[in-house]
C-alpha cells in the first residue's frame, strides 16, 4: 500500500514543483494596437432663441493610421499616428453641416496608464481619459469610454450622455 501510494505522491510532487510562478506573467492588452475605427454619440440639449431642444452628435472615422502601445508593467502608454472623424449634429430632425475633427495621437494617447479590473485611466498633458475595456482577446481590442476626448462636443450642446468607442487589431 506505501509502495502505491508513493507511485501516485512522487509524481504529482514533481508535477507542483515544476510551476511557472517565476515568469513574468504578460498581459492581452500589452503590445501594440492599429485603430480599425471609431464612433462616438453624445445626446443632450442645445438653446434655440430661449428654448431647449434635443440634439444628437454623432462621429464616425474617416481615415486613421493610430498605432496604440499598452505596457502594464511600466504603466505606460504610447502613440503614434492618428485619426479623423466626421461629425454631424442633428436637432429636431435637421441636420447641421459635418464637421470633420482631427485627433493627434502622440498628444491624445500618450502617458500614464493605470488598470483597475476593466477600467482603463490614460493621463497625458492635463487630458484624463477613462475607459472600459468592453472586449479583449489576443487580436481584438474593444474600449469604450465616457470622456470628451479632444474636445469633441461643441459647446452648445448641454450634453446628457455621451459614448465613445474605439476598436482595435492587433
């Protein structure tokens, strides 16, 4: 029976001696990520006169050649490259003239970078960014997030939700 039992224990010790604790464990999100696109929707309320009416902004990518660098572990974050959207904002069923917005992404998405669970916080120049990592795989990045990068809402609108997302490749 101690020989039997001795045939099992041996085995299954070397087995959880052989662990990998030691290595550096590497996250999804570190390495580099290529912008495929983007959208944002902001709803809220602009003045017309002395009356409030509802209005939406939405954006779109144009073009983007935004290249994103995610380093974890020296809590850091980098860019190159950057993207255009075009916007248009519609208020009771008309629609403004498109704008189209340039973002710089050396300037936008450059600097430090904390992680808590889902919850991603890029600061950079006095810009802090919040987002939720919505979907992560090896080759697929999907962030979403509730912050006026860049000053995208004019200031006439009186928002009241605003959305951002952007979706990334590797």
């Amino acid at each position: 029976m101690k020989k039997l039992l001795l045939v099992f224990l041996v085995p299954a010790l070397l087995l959880m001696s052989c662990g990998t604790d030691d290595e550096p464990r590497v996250s999804l999100l570190d390495g580099s990520w290529t912008l495929e696109d983007a959208s944002f929707q902001a709803d809220g309320r602009v003045n017309v006169g002395v009356f409030p009416i509802n209005a939406r902004l939405e954006g779109e990518t144009v073009s983007t050649d935004l290249i994103v660098r995610f380093d974890e572990i020296l809590e850091t974050v980098s860019s190159t490259g950057g993207f255009e959207m075009e916007a248009v904002l519609s208020t009771g069923g008309q629609e403004a003239p498109r704008q189209t917005l340039l973002f710089d992404g050396e300037e936008l998405l450059s600097g430090t970078l904390m992680r808590e669970g889902e919850v991603l916080t890029i600061s950079s120049e006095g810009l802090t960014i919040e987002a939720t990592i919505r979907t992560l795989t090896p080759n697929r990045l999907v962030l979403e997030s509730s912050s006026d990068i860049g000053a995208l809402i004019p200031q006439e609108l009186q928002v009241e939700t605003f959305t951002l997302t952007l979706n990334f490749t590797r």
